[in-house]
C-alpha cells in the first residue's frame, strides 16, 4: 500500500464517529482501485456459518459487498482461517482493513 493510502487510513482511523470511518476506509478502497495500485487495500468481513451477528453484518453491508468494495470470507475457509491467524483474529463477525498480502492495517499508536 502507498504511503499515501496509509496516511489516508490512519486519518479513518482518527475519526470518532463508526460509520463516517467506515465510510472513509470504504472509499480508501475504492481510490485504489481506481488508480490501478499495485498493492491495494481491501475491507474484508470475516464472518461464519451459523453466526446471526455475522448474517446482520452481511445484510447492513449488503450494497458495498454486491459492488465489490466489501468481500465477504468464511472464517472456516482456507483463506480466512490464515487472514484470522495470521492476523490473531478471534471473533466474527470482524471487519478489518487488509494489505495485499491479507495483513491488517492497523491504527498508529502515537
């Protein structure tokens, strides 16, 4: 990710209202995409069968998963079992900001 998309997800980070950091990060994304960036962020729920908080996060996020700045990952799945453990993940439903190489992108501590 860009130095200049890193500093743009901090600046998400920082705000205190949930769904305005959401948005943002939500637009971070599509940026990237839009400018074709070699390493670009994704916002990833990592979700499982049988979990109702899990199926009311894909229903909230419905819109943003069907245009693809949203993907949805089964925990249980080889992909989402290495994003969890890799990334010490514990619960579902869990929204994280991943690198291309399925990493979270953590808020700085100052």
């Amino acid at each position: 990710m860009t130095e200049a998309r890193q500093s743009q997800a901090q600046r998400c980070y920082g705000i205190a209202d949930d769904t305005a950091a959401l948005d943002c990060l939500k637009e971070l994304v599509r940026e990237s995409r839009r400018h074709g960036e070699t390493c670009q962020p994704k916002l990833v729920i990592l979700t499982q069968k049988g979990c109702p908080s899990c199926t009311q996060a894909e229903e909230k996020h419905r819109a943003d998963i069907e245009s693809g700045v949203v993907e949805v990952v089964d925990v249980h799945s080889p992909e989402g079992a290495r994003i969890a453990k890799t990334n010490a993940i514990e619960f579902t439903p869990s929204i994280l900001l991943l690198d291309c190489q399925n990493r979270l992108i953590e808020p700085e501590t100052v």
